[in-house]
C-alpha cells in the first residue's frame, strides 16, 4: 500500500515547530468517534491536522508540541492498551507504541491528561491550537489554563497568548511534498478505475446506486477504506443539483448520469466528475453542452502554472462556458457584458474548483493580503467547470432542460504547468461513446 512513510510526519513536526514562536506549545485532538445510531460508530476518520502532524490513527489521543524541549518536544496522550478492550475493539498502540511506531519522545495515558498537560503548559507564553473548531476541546483547554492561573499565587505563570494554528499548518498543508503527490495519484488511480468500471456498467433499467456500487467495489478492492465525500451518482435532472447524494433513482434511456465520486487513500482525497449517457450515445443537445464543458476545462488547464493566480483558471472557464452559450442560443447578448453582468450563473453557479488535500475541500488560503493566490509548485486543486440547465428553467427551449454537464479532474501544479492526476479516465465524447460500447 502507498503511504505516507513515517519519517515525512517527523519531518512535518519539525517545520510547524520551526515556525512557532519560543517558549510556545500546540495542542491538537483527535477526531472524536461519531455516533451513528445508537451503539453504532460510524467508520472512524482522523482529524485531518492531527493526522498531518502523527499519521496517529487512534481516538481520543492529543498531540502537544513544545520546540526547544530539553526532554522531548513531542508528547502524545492516547489511550492505553487494554486486553478486554483490544478484544472487542481491536488492537491500541498504547504509549509504547506511540514512542516506538510513531515517533513520540514521551507518551502518556490520555486518563492522565489533566493531572500532567497544566505542567507542560505553565510557563510557556504562548499556546497554539485550533480555537473555534471544537467546542469541547477548547473548554477542556481553558479548564487547564485555570488550573494554572488557581496556582498563580504559588509562582505558576499561565499564558498569555492565545493563537490559531490553523494559519501556520494549513499553509504547510497547502504546499504537497513528492510523497504526498505520490498517494494522491494512488487515490487518483483507484478513482479513475472506479468511473470507468461505473461507465462500463452503465445501463438503463439500473439505479443509481447501482452505478454506486461498482464505485464502492473498486475504491474497496483498490485499498482505499472509504470514498472522500459521499458519491454523487446523478441521472438525468437530478445532475441539475450539485450536492445530490439520494442515488436511488432510475437510469433512464436518453438520459446522462453525472458521477462525482472519489476514493481516499491514506487521508488524501481524490475528487473526480464524469458525465455520460446512460445508453452509451450522446444526444446532439447532451453533446452540445459537453463539448462546451470540456473546452473550458482545457482553457481552465492552461491557466495552472507558477505565478498565475488562482482565478485565472475560473475566469477562463467562465469565457469558454458564457461564449458557448451564446453560440447555442441559450444566452443572447455581448459576451463581455454577459460576463460583466454574470449572465451565466445560472447555467454555472459554482467555481471552478478548489484546493484538494487531505479534505476534499482542502486548507489553505485563496486570497493572501486581499489578491488572488499566486499558484506554486505543490499545490494541488481540482478543475470542475460545468452547466447545468434547470429542468424549470422556462427561457430555453425545452430540449434543453434537465441537462446537467460537470467534468471534473485533479491536478498538482509543476514547474512547467501542471499534472492532471486523474487522466485514466477518458472524457472526449468519442473516448467515452468508444469505452461504453466495447462493454455492451
Ligand atoms: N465533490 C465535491 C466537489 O466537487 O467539490
Ligand atoms: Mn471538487
Ligand atoms: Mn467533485
């Protein structure tokens, strides 16, 4: 399996400690566990700092990090081992196992953190954390900065400064290093043989979920413990709503079905979108739209490179979209002052993409001092132009409506431009019609 190897978390430690101020400590939880329904657990994530920062994969741990430590500057508190429990729930790495399989100087019992964090805090200035995301950690937090501040008047100093890490560590999160690019082209990998095993299987008379289900066989078979959001398996007016995740209605015949689904692999999201015919065949309005579609995308391509700024690709996605429109009629006026006026919104309501990472919408700023993000070499983002004619859109003729068009692939920007992660699976009208019939 493609991971993340150990030494990168050592190393990640070290750059966030490197940035922190002296005599400052950071604190980050684990994900806690979900309840699903009663006594059932949903299928555990880590929180996507603390796995940065560990590759720990345990509940109820919390990382601390103290730069400049003479008895070590990295502490974990995780559960214990625990034979009854280790029997029923599986096997902890308890504290040996943080220090010997996960690089933590010092271990502790997570039972023993409010007897032990009140020390390593005291005396520090400065203490960094992810204030306002978790509500129950940051009264946790506060309770042993009071512990501190009751034992003032014995000489104990609490801190005074309070800071969000979120600044320092989503800007290392933003910026992906070889071995994180390498397990994003994994998860990109399995992706892509997912949307093509769901093309093959395309059919009407079948659900959507049934399309889902040849999804979930290959992300499962490919390693990969759960998809990075829910799946999107979207046919006909129902890939007119962007975040639709019923999937259980019928594919039709002459209808498309959109597909937005990506695997993760070792915490890094994949986040692919094809649209197809269900039948194998586009119609002449399916493929009008398409086509469209698919030339803002490569125009939204040219413009990923270093020193273009992050809404160059949108915009160029947006010129494509709002131009072809026009050509088809469905917009009638000045291209530029449709742009200006932002005509096509209503056919395109979303941008063009967003950072990927460890969450699918991944960290990182896209404004720094009030202009667009200039793009570096790393970092990686998804290209997802689409259209989408509302089946009660009165205003075009009805041949049109309910038509619902989203490509979408991953790319990490390189020296040169950048690399299109998910290119294992085809996207030319002619490479999809070409795949759907060879598997009839
Ligand atoms: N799958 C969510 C998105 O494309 O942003
Ligand atoms: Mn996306
Ligand atoms: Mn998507």
């Amino acid at each position: 399996m493609i991971h993340i190897p150990k030494a990168e978390y050592t190393r990640r430690r070290k750059a966030l400690m490197a940035q922190m101020e002296p005599n400052s400590i950071a604190i980050l939880p684990a994900a806690a566990v979900a309840i699903r329904n009663r006594d059932v657990e949903h299928v555990y994530r880590q929180d996507s700092d603390f796995q940065y920062l560990s590759g720990f994969p345990e509940p109820e741990a919390v990382i601390v990090l103290m730069p400049g430590r003479q008895h070590g500057e990295y502490v974990l508190f995780c559960r214990e081992r625990n034979a009854e429990r280790e029997l029923w729930d599986g096997l902890r790495a308890g504290t040996e196992g943080a220090i010997r399989d996960f690089g933590a100087d010092d271990a502790f019992p997570i039972t023993d953190i409010d007897d032990i964090l009140p020390g390593l805090i005291e005396g520090r200035d400065r203490v960094y954390s992810a204030m306002g995301s978790n509500a129950e950690f940051d009264r946790h937090l506060m309770e042993w900065i009071n512990v501190i501040r009751s034992k003032a008047h014995l000489g104990a100093q609490p801190p005074n400064e309070f800071v969000a890490l979120d600044h320092l560590l989503h800007d290392m999160r933003l910026y992906k290093s070889a071995a994180e690019v390498k397990v994003m082209r994994e998860a990109a990998r399995i992706s892509c043989a997912a949307h093509v095993r769901a093309m093959q299987a395309s059919r009407a008379g079948l659900h959507e979920f049934s399309l889902e289900a040849e999804l979930d066989y290959e992300f499962r078979k490919g390693g990969a413990k759960m998809p990075a959001y829910g799946s999107i398996v979207a046919a006909g007016r129902n890939s007119c709503i962007l975040h639709y995740q019923q999937n259980d209605a019928l594919l039709k015949d002459g209808d498309l079905v959109l597909i937005d689904a990506g695997c993760e692999i070792d915490c890094y999201a994949s986040d692919i979108t094809r649209t197809w015919p269900v039948n194998g065949k586009f119609s002449p309005e399916q493929k009008a739209i398409y086509e469209i579609v698919l030339a803002s995308q490569e125009a939204a391509f040219a413009e990923i490179a270093p020193n273009k700024h992050w809404n160059q690709a949108h915009e160029a996605t947006v010129k494509v979209i709002t131009a072809g429109l026009v050509k088809l009629g469905l917009l009638q006026g000045d291209v530029d002052e449709l742009i200006a006026g932002e005509a096509y919104k209503p056919f395109y309501m979303h941008r063009a993409g967003h950072w990927l990472g460890m969450d699918v919408h991944d960290v990182g700023e896209y404004k720094v001092g009030g202009e667009w993000r200039v793009l570096e070499v790393g970092m990686a983002l998804t290209v997802e132009p689409g259209i989408y004619i509302s089946p009660d859109n009165q205003n075009v003729a009805k041949k049109w409506r309910g038509i619902g068009v989203r490509i979408e692939d991953d790319v990490v920007v390189t020296k040169q431009g950048c690399e299109i992660l998910t290119g294992g699976v085809p996207k030319a009208v002619a490479e999809i019609e070409a795949l759907m019939a060879a598997a009839r």
